[in-house]
C-alpha cells in the first residue's frame, strides 16, 4: 500500500478576501475544517499545512494540527508543497494538494485522488466532473479537459474541447460528454521535486494553466471522474452561498 500525505497549503494574503483561512464559519476557522475534513481520508498517512502566515501557523497548532512554515515567495500551492516535502524530509510515494478554501470538500474526493496512484503509469493526478451546465461549458475561470481511453490529461483548456464541427454551441453539450477540470492534485514525489524545476511554457503562458506546463513537458496526468460539488471559497460572497447551500 502506498504512503501518501495530504498537505494543505494557505496563504494569510488574498486580493478578494485577506485572512481567509482564518475566517469563522460556524464556530470553526475555515482552515481547521479542510484539515478535519482531510483526516477522515482514510487513504491518507496524515495531514500537513502549509502556512507562510504565523497566525495561520498558531490557529493549526491551537486546534491541535501539524503545520509547517514555508517561503512567502511561492508562485504556486504545488511549489508550496515541494518546500513540505523537503522540509520535513516527508518518506512518502506520493503528496495530495488538497485546496485551503473547500472547508467541506468530501473526503472520498481525496481518496479518488489516491487511487489514480494505483496505476504505475500515474506520475500526476487530478479530477475530472462531467458538466451538464452550458453556462459552465462556455466559462473561461472553469477549466475543461479533454482524457484518452486510460483517462490520462490529453489537454486543459480555458475553452470547450473538442470542438463540435456543424452544430451550434447552444447543442454542443448535448453532443458530447465534456469533463471540468477539478483543482486538486496529486504528485507522485520524485515528480513533484522535478516538476517545481520547470520553467513556465508557452501553453501554460497562453491558458494561464499551470497544469499546462507538466503536460509540455510529457508529464503524465491521471485523471478520475467524481460526481462531488465542489464548494471553494474565494469571496464573502462565496462563503454566504456555501453556508446557504447547506442550510447553515
């Protein structure tokens, strides 16, 4: 059985909504959600934040969480958890970047993520969610993918793929099953030590895809399907809708 740890990467600073991490929601800070909701994955070996903030740091270690303090100057949450990895000299075969602003992200989602790994060929891993919704279809901020016959990332795009030659894009989600693009990742761990030494390419440069960058490099991506809602946090106005979701 592989050994596989879920860091949780949380930055205090947010253009939209500084100190969200530490934002209340219903008697608990939203970081210590994420991390209770990622120990019910039984398919993790634990459980890391990873916080450039010192109240972050504090809030983790207040409610009884394991945390490690990284570099301000991390562009991303995947080079965030190169720095874990590390840091912590972490022997593991593989690390799960679970998202700071999904307090009530499903655990099977996590194991989902896992699983891919099961597959020798996974190098990467990633989620897919078939859309139903034109208006999610033909939205640039939701990611689309387009997968092989094994489910491995072919390409990531901002737009619908693949195109549908002869019928109106008002009929084009009645034409073919596309796929949304789900951010959470997995990383086998030699690969994510290598991937954070890729300088940025021209795909991921055009899409402003991050993802794009692995593919360029011939970096496999697993993918697996899940049917789960994904409820991320990145405004007030997010956290209203969420806690209105779920009547709280």
């Amino acid at each position: 059985m592989k050994k596989i740890v879920g860091i949780i990467p949380a930055r205090y600073a947010s253009t939209r909504f500084p100190g969200k991490p530490l934002i209340d929601i219903q008697g608990k800070s939203m970081i210590r959600r994420v991390y209770e909701q990622a120990r019910k994955c039984a398919s993790l070996s634990d459980v890391i934040v990873a916080t450039d903030d010192e109240r972050i740091r504090r809030e983790v270690q207040g409610f009884g969480g394991k945390v490690c303090l990284t570099s301000p100057d991390h562009p991303s949450g995947t080079d965030r958890c190169a720095e874990v990895v590390e840091t912590l000299d972490l022997n593991c075969d593989a690390v799960v970047n679970i998202q700071g602003d999904e307090p009530f992200i499903d655990p099977e989602q996590i194991s989902l993520v896992c699983r891919c790994f099961d597959d020798e060929r996974t190098e990467l891993a990633t989620l897919i969610k078939k859309i139903s919704n034109p208006e999610i279809l033909f939205n640039p901020n939701s990611p689309k993918v387009i997968i092989d016959r094994d489910q491995f990332a072919i390409y990531f795009s901002r737009h619908p793929l693949p195109y549908i030659r002869g019928a109106e894009e008002k009929d084009w989600i009645n034409r073919h099953t596309f796929y949304q693009h789900i951010g959470i990742y997995g990383y086998r761990t030699d690969v994510l030590k290598k991937i954070t030494q890729l300088q940025p390419s021209s795909l991921e440069k055009a899409e402003s895809l991050e993802q794009l960058r692995w593919l360029e490099h011939g970096y496999r991506v697993k993918t697996a399907v899940t049917t789960f809602e994904t409820l991320a946090i990145d405004t007030p106005d997010d956290l209203n809708r969420v806690l209105h979701t779920l009547n709280l």
